[in-house]
C-alpha cells in the first residue's frame, strides 16, 4: 500500500521524493474539504498524470500538482 499524506492546507514546498495529487470531484472547487475535495502528497508513479485544472491557482506557490488517471468503466461481459 502507498504512503499517502492528506493535506490541510496547501504546502509551500513538498518533502523530498513526493508529488501534490488530488481527487476527482464535479464541479470548480478550490477549497480542501468542500464536495469531498481532498488533495495528498504521494511518490510518482504510473496511475498518476500532470493534472491542468489550474486548481487553487496562484496558491499552488508555482508546484506541478497531479491527479489520478481516470480508469475507463469495464465493458459489460469484462472479467476483473
């Protein structure tokens, strides 16, 4: 299982090795907490891709943030 840090509040830097990602939720929402928006630091991997949303805009402090790829439902008759 991945380490992952929820965040309060939006870092001006992150630990060493770690990455911003946040959750998917509909609709524009900038603040952590509001609708389920929740945002962690994690490592980079894979599931991750850079995320464009311009989410907490000048905020962000200049960091990349990141959101989790979205996986594509199963097709109906797929085995998982």
């Amino acid at each position: 299982m991945k380490r992952m840090n929820y965040l309060k509040r939006i870092p001006r830097k992150l630990p060493k090795g770690e990455v911003l990602v946040h959750n998917h939720v509909l609709g524009p929402v900038r603040r952590l907490g509001t609708r389920g928006f929740r945002a962690w630091t994690q490592g980079l991997d894979d599931i991750l891709t850079v995320c464009r949303c311009d989410w907490a805009g000048a905020d962000l402090h200049g960091l990349v943030h990141y959101r989790v790829k979205r996986q594509h439902p199963a097709q109906k008759g797929d085995r998982p």
